[in-house]
C-alpha cells in the first residue's frame, strides 16, 4: 500500500519512538510494547487493545483516498501575524517553530482525490501544527475545499482533530467558524453531501462549525470531541465529571453522532455511503428519464378480495 | 460606589461636588455659580481625557460594567411592542436567551438577544448571560420564524460565553453554535447583529452571524476572554490586561480589522451613564440599517451575506 511508507515518513518526529529503531512501540492504550509494523498495517491502531494513534493529515488522506488520485490544493496558503500578537513569544516565532517541528505549512491539507471511485473533495487537520487550530488559513481552505465540491459536484470530507480558536488570530479566528459554516450551507443548499469524521481530539470552534455539520458525523472510537476542555468544564462547575464523559460512545450514546467507525473501516464505510448517494449523480440524460414504478417483490399485486373493505 | 470602576471613581466624584454647589448656589449664594462653572469645564476635560485613552482592558471593564444596559433594558427603551416567546420546544426554556415579537419605530422584527442578570438572584436564572444548547435552539426556532414571515431579524450580543457544563455539553453545546451558524448563513431574511457588551466566542457568534454586524462603542468582541487567554498563553489569569492588548477586542479594532460593519456611538463614559442616548443611537441605527437592508432583495443579501464571511481573514498567498 503506497501510504504505508508516507506513513513512517510523516511521523518521524512528531511521535516519541522508545524503542530503539523505531521497531517497537509502547501503546498509549494498554502500555503493551507493540510491533510498529503491525500498528501500520493496522491503520495506525493497536492490535492488542484498538487504541488509535494520532496521525499526520497526510496519512489520514492518503489512507482514505484510492491509490495516486490525491491532488492537494491550495498548499501555498501561508499565515501571516495580523494582530501582531505577542505573548511570551511572537506569533511568528510560533509559526516559524510549528513549520519546522511538522515540516507542514499550516494545520490543515485539503484537496481533490477519489474514494472508491467517487470524486471527492478532502480536508484533514493536522493536531501537530499548533494543535490544529482554526486559524484564518484554516478557515479559507475549509471554504475553497468546499467551494471545490460545489462547483466540480464532488462530495466532501473533513477530517477533524483540533484544539480550538488560533488566539493568536484573535477574533479572525473566530470569524472561520461563520466563513466555513456559510460555505457548508451553501454546499449543503445545492444537494452537496458533506461526511464530518471526528478524531482525537475535537474541541472548541472547529466542534462548533463545520467538524459537527456533517450530512453524517462520524467519530473514532474513544476520541474527545466537544465544545468546552474537560478542565475548563471541572473549573467552572466544581464537580468530577462522568466516566466516558466528551468520548465518542459518550456523544453517540447522546444522539450527537451518527456512528463510531473504527479506523481500518472508515474508508469502506465512506465507499457504502457514497454508492448509495451516488444514484442521483449518475449523468444528466439518466437522471431525466421518468422513474420506472415498480412493485417490490415482496408485495402481492393480486389483491386478496377478502381482504378488500365491503362495497357501498 | 462598589458597582463602578477605578477610573470612574474620580469623575463621580467631581460630578458630585459640582451637583452639591449648584444647590448651594440655588439656595442663595450666586456668587459661587463662576465657580460651579469653572468647575463643570475642568469635569468635561477630565472626561474627555479619561475616556479618549482608555486602555483596552478598561474597555473590558466598561463592556462588562455591572450598570451597563441589557438586552431586555434596550428592549423596553426602543420597541414600542414586544411579546416575548419562550422555549426551544425540544428540552428547557433558557432565560440567558431572551427573543420575541418586536416594534421598532416602522419595523416589525424578531429581536434576540443574551441576557446577564442585574443581581445574584436574576444570575443565577440567566445564568450569568452564558446560554445552554436549549438558548441557541430557541433562536432559531424564532430564526425560522422570521423567516417564515418575512420579519428581519435583530440580535444584541452580550454574553461572557456559551456556558461549559455537564448538560451543555451532553445536549450538544458545539452542534447547536454551529447549526445556528449554518443556519443564519442562509436564512431568507435580513438580520441585523448588534454587539451591545461582551461579545464572547462561539457563545457571541451563536446569534452573530449577519447581513450587517456593529458594536457599541465600548462593547468588546473576542475569541476567547483575556482571563481565559492569560491563563493558557501565560499561564496567568491576573495577565488578563496583556492578554486584551494583544486580542485587540474593541470596536475600533474590530473596524479596523474589517470584522463589523460600525460603531454606535455611546454617551461619554459608556452606555450606564446614559442608557437613554445609548438606546436612542441605537434605535437610530437599527432603524438605518433596516432601511437598507428591507430595500434589498433577498437573494442580494444572501450573496453578499456569503461574500461578506468569504473576506473574513488574513492570510498570504
Ligand atoms: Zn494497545
């Protein structure tokens, strides 16, 4: 499989290998010492317990999409420092440190590809850019990825994992919340079909814009997905919060997700999907022709007279 | 004097001194009147000065200032009607969102707003102005309702946040923000967004989203609050006032970074100090702007409502 090797290459760095060599791997999950070959084949998940491990946005694509149809667009979308924002460091300087930690541009890749065929539109956060927040270059290419699939009738999927604002945009970072979800209701209005796939973890603005606008949510399993952090909740309420709390069973036990999808069964969960919508998408001369009626087999079509109501 | 600020402290002072010399001079000593009005030019230049360079985290103090005008108090001072609807129909009825029928001059609309408590008690029904899920839902209840009847829609931002909780988060906090985002985007109606105090985060932008949006002149606007961005940049919630340097969250610079449309203006020393000229200036506005607005076919808004969020951002190419 061609991401097998993209893989290895897009994580040197970004996980901390204990194992020498890099051969074994001591799972967050369960703690057993874990065969990195074997996680990789497993779609980045542990064979002993099914823990996910966190992977760059590039893997998680090339993972989805069928094998060299990736296209990225917009990559040479850079962030600038319009607040001139200063904490203990410059804005700039945390950009500088982020491009060179991750050997990314930005905290988002997005682009054209096919899933089992089907012409898609792809966007993925990447958690190791700055905790893939939602910064204006985030939003923008949310917006283009989307007006992508509006205009070229591809479907959409958005690949979550994110912390929240990028404070260091200031209230632009919270405008990306209103662009990305303007543009998702002007897709969602021409009949475009958007999937949201939830990872560990989701919070904050990206939670409350387009991660949860999905046509269909989709989560991994055990992943942190809400509005508020675990610890701003504890602070403000004074109170220990529930088992399981903000996990994925949790908000789909609450109604707020349409399945748990573990890894290895993403992709063909996203291939049965597209099949079934892509009845509407066959070409313009099908789509005319009146609809055949048809009587489901199972139905009799020779009434049972007995069982017809008595004549007035 | 517990309810006012620091840099306020003097001014009120010095208004209370020339208040209990009028009276005297009233009472029979005119003489004393070149004094009261020597007096009155050195408080005006005082006020001037005081309010032309404040910082920004006094700013923050006026947008969340314990006399400031409320939803329901602009309300009650611009509408000549308002029947106030409850309920999201779906869970609880949540008192941080007020919204209902409303006549504003010529204009009939729906009018929702977040709505802080003035003391312990009314806090702790609205809860402090930081609605739940059910807040939001029933705004868009009254969204749809708008939309069904053709009414422009007015919202008054003035929330702290939407509220981190248990419940908020069970019933789905970030799904209902992002439903009314979604949802205002496109709704077939003008909608008219007025920060009127604290404009806080995803809590803020929940009824937010609009044709045009302007704040009062010192509301504040932010994505996230100077305490909360203290606590995680600096890991000091007492940096606040560094923090609201760096957010630049005041109405001058929300204009200046292309984020809202205009500013209300605000008698001098804020809004609570003459709620009156502050609901006038902005019943003024309102009234302006749904004059433009209603005069604009739909499909007009909508495209340029789209455009309007398409700018939003900087970034290099
Ligand atoms: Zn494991």
């Amino acid at each position: 499989m061609s991401w097998f090797r993209r893989i290895e290459r897009g994580l040197k760095g970004s996980i901390k290998r204990e194992m020498p060599d890099g051969l074994w791997r001591k799972c967050d999950g369960c703690g057993e010492i874990v065969y990195e070959r074997v996680i990789q084949r497993n779609y980045w998940t542990c064979n002993k317990c099914g823990h996910h491990f966190m992977i760059s946005a590039r893997d998680y694509i090339t993972m989805l999409v069928d094998e060299d149809t990736f296209e990225e667009s917009d990559a040479n979308l850079t962030s600038v420092d319009p607040l001139e924002f200063k904490d203990s460091k410059r804005y700039p300087d945390r950009l500088k440190a982020a491009i060179k930690k991750t050997a990314l541009r930005e905290a988002i890749l997005t682009g054209k590809g096919e899933i089992g065929g089907h012409p898609s539109v792809l966007g993925a956060l990447d958690f190791r850019f700055l905790g893939g927040s939602m910064a204006s270059v985030v939003g923008e290419k949310v917006a283009r990825a989307t007006r992508r699939a509006l205009e070229e009738n591809r479907f959409l999927v958005l690949i979550s994992s994110s912390g929240g604002a990028r404070m260091q945009e200031g209230i632009l970072s919270l405008m990306q919340m209103a662009k990305t979800s303007a543009w998702l209701a002007r897709f969602s209005e021409a009949g475009g079909l958007y999937i949201s796939i939830l990872t560990h973890p989701t919070t904050g603005g990206v939670t409350a814009s387009f991660a949860m606008l999905g046509d269909i949510v989709i989560a991994e399993p055990g992943a942190l997905i809400g509005f508020a952090g675990p610890r701003v909740i504890e602070q403000t309420i004074n109170q220990e919060l529930p088992p399981g709390f903000q996990r994925s069973e949790f908000l789909l036990d609450h109604g707020m997700l349409d399945m748990v999808v573990s890894r290895p069964q993403i992709k063909k969960t996203l291939v049965g999907i597209f099949d079934f919508f892509s009845e509407k998408r066959r070409p313009a001369e099908e789509a005319r022709k009146p609809a055949v009626l048809k009587t489901p087999p199972h139905i009799e079509v020779k009434a049972d007279k007995d069982k017809l109501p008595p004549k007035a | 004097m517990e309810s006012w600020l620091d840099f306020e402290k003097p001014l009120l002072e010095l208004e209370k001194k020339i208040k209990d010399l009028k009276a005297l001079a009233d009472a029979g000593h005119p003489d004393i009147l070149h004094e009261v009005e020597k007096l009155e030019r050195f408080a005006e230049k005082k006020r001037r000065e005081t309010y032309e360079k404040l910082t920004r985290w006094e700013r923050v103090q006026l947008a969340r200032h314990p006399l400031r005008p409320y939803t329901n108090d602009y309300i009650k001072m611009i509408a000549s009607w308002f029947c106030e609807l409850h309920g999201d129909r779906l869970f609880a009825e949540d008192k941080a969102i007020v919204g209902g029928l409303a006549t504003i001059g010529d204009y009939r609309v729906v009018v929702i707003g977040q709505q802080k408590g003035r003391d312990t008690k009314e806090n702790l029904a609205r809860n402090f102005g930081m609605p739940h899920p059910e807040g939001y839902r029933k705004a868009l209840r009254l969204f749809r309702l708008a939309a069904k009847f053709d009414k422009p829609v007015v919202t008054l931002v003035d929330t702290p946040g939407a509220f981190p909780g248990i419940g908020a988060e069970e019933r789905g906090q970030a799904e209902a923000i992002a439903r009314n985002l979604f949802e205002m985007a496109r709704l077939p109606v003008p909608i008219l967004v007025i920060v009127i105090g604290e404009g806080g985060s995803g809590g803020a932008l929940g009824i937010g989203v609009g044709d045009v949006v302007l704040m009062m002149e010192y509301a504040i606007y932010s994505v996230i609050s100077p305490e909360g961005c203290a606590a995680i940049l600096w890991g000091d919630r007492s940096k606040a006032q560094q923090a609201a340097e760096a957010l630049k969250l005041t109405a001058p610079d929300l204009l200046q970074l292309g984020v809202i449309d205009g500013i209300v203006p605000e008698p001098t020393g804020g809004a609570h100090r003459d709620p009156k000229t502050a609901a006038e200036n902005l019943k003024r506005s309102i009234i302006e702007n749904l004059g433009h607005l209603t005069r604009t076919p739909i499909e007009t808004l909508l495209e340029r409502r789209l455009e309007k969020y398409s700018r939003m951002g900087v970034y290099k190419e």
